[in-house]
C-alpha cells in the first residue's frame, strides 16, 4: 500500500481490504519514522479501526486515518502542548473539531510534535526535541505544526490538523511540501483547543492535495455554540474544486517580496503567477503600505494574549507540579521549570507590553496597526480576486541554526502573519523547489471565500506536478 495515498484512494483500499488492514499500515509505518513527528502513538487506533469494520460506518471518512497537533484535546490522549508543564495531562473532553472527525468515521493515529503553545516557527521548541523534515533530516520542518506537515510528507499520516496563530500551518506545509490552508478567522471552531492567541489563531488541516483539504473542511468547518467566535458560513468546499481560472485577477503584493526574500523561491514565485496567466487569469501588482508593521503588531498582539493565556499553568489543577514552602513558591517554581525558554521570553515580554504606562504605547497601538493592516487587505481585494505572494521567504533551514536568535526566527514569519491579523483565508501549495527543499505558493483571499481559495489552489494542481514530488528518503 502506497504511503501516500489521496481520502478517495484510501476508502477504495478500505472497501477491497479493511480499515484495521489500513490503519495496521499506518502504524507500521510510524514505528519506523526517523522524523519524531509523533509524541504520542494511540492505542485505540486499531480498536477504533475494527469497531468501523464491523458497524459498516457510513461517514465520509469513515476509516481514514488523520493525526492531530497536540494542542487539540482528544479523549484518553495526552494534550502535552509541547510542553513538560502540561506533562501527565489527558483531557477528559473532545475539541470540537475532534468530535466532528469522529462522527465522520476518522481513525485518529496520534498526537503530533509541535513547537512548546505553539510558539515557534521551527518545532525545535518543543519539550520532546525537534522534528526533522522529510525532505532533509537536518532542517527543520517550521513550525509550530511542524510534526502534522512532516508526518504528512513522510507518509506516516494521509492528513493532519494543526493550528495557525502567525502561519503555523503555512510554514510547515511549504518547507514540507505539503497543501496546508488557514481558513477564514472563524470558519472552524477552536473549543478545544489550547490558547496560545485567541484573536488570532484558527484550526486548519494539512494534506496531499487540494481535494483532501476541502474533504476534511467539509467535515470540520461550521459553527459551535461552545465557540462564540465561529460562523456557519455554510460553504461546500469540495464543489470549489474546478479546474479553471479563465478571468481571475490575481494581485501581486509588493510587500511580500522584500529584501530578504531566496531568489529561487523567488523565482518559483513568479512562475506559478505565470502558470496561472497561461491558464486565462490576470495579474497586477499591489500596494499593501501597512504590511511592513505587521510582523510587529503581530508579536505584541501575540505575545500579550499569550501571557494572558498561559497564567492558568500554575500546578494547582493539572499537569507538572514543582513542591514549595508555600503557594508562591510552588507556582515560581512549577513555571519556571515547566515553561521552555521561548515561552518564557513571550510571556514576559506579553506581560510588559500589558503592563501600567506601556499598554498604550505597545498593544494598544499594536491593535491599531493591525486594523490598518485590515483595510490594506480589504483595499487589494476589492481590487483583485485573490492575492499570491511567497509563503515562506525562504526554504528550510538547519536545526539549531537560527534557534539561538529569536528575532531571525521571528522574521521568518514576515508573509504569513499579516493574514492572521486580518482574518482572511490563505492556502500555500508547492510550487517548486532549491536544493531538493520545497517552496510554497501563499494564495489569499477574501473572507469566507475559501472556495476562490480552493478553486485556485486545485487548478494549479492539475496543471503541475509538484504535489506528486515525495521525500526521497521517505519513498
């Protein structure tokens, strides 16, 4: 059984064998990973497996194996968030993204390696050591989902979900060379899910292709009442998958092709562009003036929702606890051992930019910048039909290269976190490669209009062939 099977290949496979023949394969394959893109292997996925075999499950995944980031509660899993803090916790409730999987028939593998609440762009942060990238073991797969887009290049998984706070998912699908989509701000509910940035951060999954990241929208999008942010925008995703483009207009933001920008993602860049007008669509070039404070207002937006967030890891209810003579000490000492130095930095520099005498000076005027950021989306795409730019402003980079200078690492998220500012969905697909590495094609669009997205995404699919390319030590 091929590795890298599509959802429509994997039910044909369930049909003429089992889902439990199916997922046996999986796990054989994830017992012989060189990547550590699993924290944790489940138990249950056989089990969960044979029990669909012998009720004749009629979901539209039903069988399909899916492996989730471990910042998405899944009963009787460990929900480590990459963290020691968290270490021992089991979640005694469904994310409820998890809860849809479910009723849709999914076999869930495992828990995949993350950088620690998500905060990186590379998993080397993470409390269980760093995922390797398929594609060369010594680079990194980016970050924080970079254990769901490695699995998922490795063949270990058919899909995952990971979140996207500033590019999560994005990073880690273009160095991975996989399909990964950050969906509308609101589109899929995020109950369930551990906050690192709520106003930002949004659940989106990781494939293949195109066809099975709209198969897995269709079941998890939608809205909760358990989330108050979510919207039943009641979009069919899998009928955006047409292959034609012929009128589109496409804008070319200037600002996402700065100095620091690889030539050859560069390059790969701007032939997927002319793919794309050879395929009947139009480009322009656009202005975005806002862009070059996003990276900015993003970190202290960011940051501060972040030292908000992780004050309720104090060892008093779950997870790693540090004895002490009395409760502060025990709480001082639980989070500075549980806490991982990046956490750490963010936390404190979040709590400053809070605190009395600068909230106006940073976050409040971080909250400003980021609505101006807004209305340069809003402006380009009234303009346009969507915006294409680099996902990535360079390929993969060694492990433990750049992990040592936090402002080199942060700038590697210059053209994706904009899109988390302004809400809108984005998608970044293979576009090329250098040096064996992939690059990735950022697609955004407007809100709610996935679908454009998707369209877009598949039909330069069709027309290439760089989806089809696997990691050669993998295959």
């Amino acid at each position: 059984m091929a590795n890298w099977m599509s959802v429509a290949q994997i039910k044909k496979k369930i049909e003429e064998n089992s889902a439990e023949e199916v997922t046996a394969r999986y796990l054989e394959v994830i017992g012989k990973s060189k990547i550590n893109g699993y924290v944790t292997v489940s138990e249950k996925a056989l089990e969960q497996a044979k029990k669909i075999d012998s009720e004749g499950h009629e979901g539209p995944l039903a069988g399909v194996p899916i492996a989730i980031k471990d910042n998405i509660s899944v009963v009787g899993l460990p929900n480590s968030c990459g963290s020691k803090i968290l270490e021992g916790y089991v979640p005694p409730f469904n994310a409820h993204v998890i809860e849809k999987l479910l009723a849709a028939g999914a076999v869930i593998l495992g828990k995949t390696n993350m950088d620690e609440f998500a905060m990186g762009s590379s998993t080397e942060t993470s409390h269980f050591g760093p995922t390797s990238n398929p594609w060369d073991l010594e680079k990194v797969p980016g970050g924080s989902s970079g254990g769901s887009a490695a699995v998922v290049a490795a063949g270990e998984a058919p899909f995952a979900l990971g979140s996207d706070t500033g590019g999560s998912v994005r990073c880690p699908a273009a160095f991975c060379g996989v399909v990964g989509l950050k969906p509308t701000y609101g589109a899929v509910s995020r109950y369930g899910v551990v906050a690192y940035a709520n106003s930002l951060e949004q659940v989106g999954p990781l494939a293949n292709n195109v066809t099975d990241i709209a198969v897995l929208m269709d079941v998890i999008a939608g809205y909760d009442r358990k989330d108050s942010t979510s919207i039943d925008s009641k979009i069919e995703y899998q009928k955006a998958l047409v292959d034609d483009v012929k009128g589109l207009k496409i804008g070319v933001p200037k600002e996402f092709f700065g100095e620091g920008i690889h030539p050859d993602v560069e390059k790969a860049v701007w032939n997927a562009i002319h793919k794309y007008e050879s395929l009947g669509a139009t480009w322009e070039e656009v202005s975005m003036p806002h862009i070059k404070y996003a990276l900015a207002s993003y970190y202290i937006i960011a940051m501060s929702e972040a030292s908000s967030n992780l004050a309720r890891f104090d060892g008093t209810r779950y997870g790693f606890r540090e004895s002490g003579e009395n409760w502060h000490a025990m709480v001082s000492k639980t989070r500075a051992e549980g806490f991982g130095t990046e956490v750490k930095r963010r936390i404190l520099l979040g709590t400053y930019a809070l605190s009395a005498g600068y909230h106006d000076k940073y976050y409040l005027k971080a909250l400003k910048v980021r609505t101006l950021v807004k209305q340069d989306f809003d402006k380009a795409l009234s303009k346009v039909d969507l915006l294409m730019a680099p996902t990535m402003p360079n390929p993969a980079f060694k492990i433990g290269e750049k992990i040592e200078d936090p402002l080199t690492l942060y700038l590697s998220d210059v053209n994706t976190c904009p899109i988390n500012l302004a809400g809108v969905p984005s998608i970044s697909v293979p576009c090329g490669f250098t040096n064996g590495l992939p690059i990735g094609l950022q697609i955004m669009g407007k809100p709610f209009d996935e679908p454009a997205v998707l369209r877009a995404a598949y039909t330069f699919e069709q027309n290439t062939d760089y989806h089809t390319k696997r990691p050669p030590e993998m295959a």
